[in-house]
C-alpha cells in the first residue's frame, strides 16, 4: 500500500499580488473616506453667511 501526502500549492489563501491589490484598494478607500469625513466636517462647522 503506497501513502500518498497532499501538499498544498499556495501557503495563503491569496498571492502576493492579490494580497497588494487588496492592500493598495484599502488604502486608497481608507483616504478618500477621510477626505470626505473631513470635507463634511469643515462645511458642517462653517459658519453660515
């Protein structure tokens, strides 16, 4: 009887280049959400003319 052992080809659920791209896309949301939390802050606290 021969044993036969299953390795697993990928250490990670995701490649390094998908694991960059997720990276990169947080960051850029992460940005530009607090762009548009500070720019409605600003207005918000603007004084009315």
């Amino acid at each position: 009887m021969q044993t036969i052992t299953i390795s697993a080809s990928r250490a990670s659920a995701f490649s390094l280049s998908e694991m960059e791209m997720l990276v990169g896309s947080a960051i850029v949301i992460g940005v530009l959400a607090w762009l548009v939390l500070s720019r409605m802050r600003r207005d918000r606290h603007e004084p009315q003319v």
